[in-house]
C-alpha cells in the first residue's frame, strides 16, 4: 500500500472527535479513518498535565504500532494543551493537533473581543492566550473552564434543561458580556451548538468551533503533502477503551448511521 493510501489516526477521549471525522469524511469520502476514543479516562479535562501526556502517548504509539497510519489527529483541546508538542518530536509521522488550526481561524476573522470556553486543562494552560497574543497583542481575550459540559454531553443529555440552565449559567459570567466571537475549544461542543447559540441570540455574536478548524487543517495538509487516497481501501473502525449505551447512541447520531465499536482493554495497548 502507497503511503497515500493508509488511514488516518483520528484520537479523542471520548465523543467529540467524531465531530471531527464526520466533517472529514464529509469532504474525504475515500479516505479509511481508524478513530480511537479514551472513555476510560474521560474527561480529560479534569485530569494532570502528566496524565493526560501519558494516555496520549500510549495510544499514539498503539495506533502507530498496529496501523502505520499517514497522519495522527489529535481531536482534542486537552490532549493537544498538554501532549502535542511531545507527539510531534517523538512520533515519526506527521501530527495535526488542535490549537493552531483554531488561533489561525480566530485571527482569520479579525475579531479583536474574543471568548474562549473549554475544559480546564485547556483554559489552565493558557496556551490559546499565549498564541493569540504572540501574533496579535491587542486582542481582548476572555476565557473560561466550562468542565461540567463533556460529562454531559457523554452522558447523552443533549437537550436535557439542566444541560440549558448550566450553560446558560457559564455563558452569563461578565466576562463575556462585550464579545463578538465565542471560539468553542473542545471537540464536543458542536453537539451543544443549538443551547450555546440560542444564549447569545440577541447579541451580535459570531462562533468558532475547534472541531472544524482540525478537520480543514487536516484536509489542507493532506492536499498539500499530496497524501490524499485515490481510492478507498478498507473500512473506517472505531476502538475505545470503555462501551456505554450513551456513547453507542450518540456515535450514531453524529455519524447518521450504525458504526461498530470495538472496545479494547487498556492493559494490551502497552503490550
């Protein structure tokens, strides 16, 4: 198999990075993605900078190990916070990661009064701050942790009111009251696209979702690299580390069909 025609690693620790293979495969019907989701650990968020660098990783190397993928996605604000940097020196194949397709995006749009919602690894770190004002010092920047959100979200309570009345609840913080552009920096936020925006319906307020900036960065440098398949080779598949019936349903709702899961124990990926 030619190097174009090998799959592309898509890693999350739960949901949200099947927002970004939905919109890959929108665009790159012919591309195999093998999708990797960490529900054991979930959230991230929550967790230490050591471990999440660790679980990352561990199923980097798994992934690399078992499928020689052309590229490794990492789906996820925390682990790419956290782990981007030491995936880029230490695997040898090319890792779009998603902080910098999301800063590109955001200076793209010349706002200057910017909120920023994520999971406190994310937020903590400050690395969304840090890029943005290395490009442009001016920007106004407001950001907040909104950690109980992925956990609803896995939970399946997409539409459920408390999910409504804590979003509300995070979004009404001061901080926020003179935006013009909130950026979701968590791959599971789409799923909350209809709550988050229908809160800012009165003001003048544009959104920015993390999820498509990965999925556009991903489709640019496959194109620029010429690593694009000519034709479908083998079936996507999907592995996570724990199965519930909430994940279940909701991976068919986001990709509009049944897919099958596999799940695998934590202990083989360090075999």
């Amino acid at each position: 198999m030619s190097r174009s025609d090998c799959p592309i690693a898509v890693f999350d620790s739960g949901v949200g990075g099947l927002t970004v293979v939905k919109a890959l495969k929108e665009h790159l019907p012919q591309e195999t993605i093998i999708y990797f989701g960490d529900l054991l650990h979930l959230p991230y968020g929550n967790k230490s900078l050591a471990s999440i660098q660790y679980y990352t990783r561990t199923i980097a190397a798994w992934l690399r190990r078992h499928f020689s993928p052309k590229l490794f996605v990492i789906a996820c604000n925390s682990a790419s916070a956290a782990a981007a940097t030491i995936l880029k020196k230490t695997l040898d194949i090319p890792v779009i990661e998603a902080i910098e397709p999301t800063v590109k995006a955001i200076l793209k749009t010349g706002i200057q009064d910017i909120g920023i919602i994520g999971t406190k690894a994310t937020i903590q770190s400050g690395v969304y701050e840090e890029r943005l004002k290395a490009y442009q010092p001016q920007l106004r920047i407001a950001v907040l942790a909104t950690p109980l959100l992925v956990p609803l979200i896995e939970e399946g309570w997409i539409d459920h009111p408390a999910t409504k009345m804590i979003v509300d609840t995070y979004l009404d913080t001061p901080a926020f009251q003179n935006i013009r552009l909130l950026v979701m920096a968590c791959t599971h936020y789409p799923l909350l696209k209809k709550v988050i925006e229908s809160h800012f319906e009165h003001q003048k307020v544009r959104f920015l979702y993390s999820s498509f900036c990965i999925a556009q960065a991903t489709i640019d440098f496959l194109k620029s690299q010429r690593l694009l398949s000519s034709r479908r080779h083998a079936s996507d598949r999907f592995f996570v580390t724990d199965l519930s019936d909430h994940f279940k349903n909701l991976a068919s709702t986001i990709l509009k069909g049944n897919i099958h899961l596999e799940q695998i124990d934590w202990h083989l990926l360090k075999d």
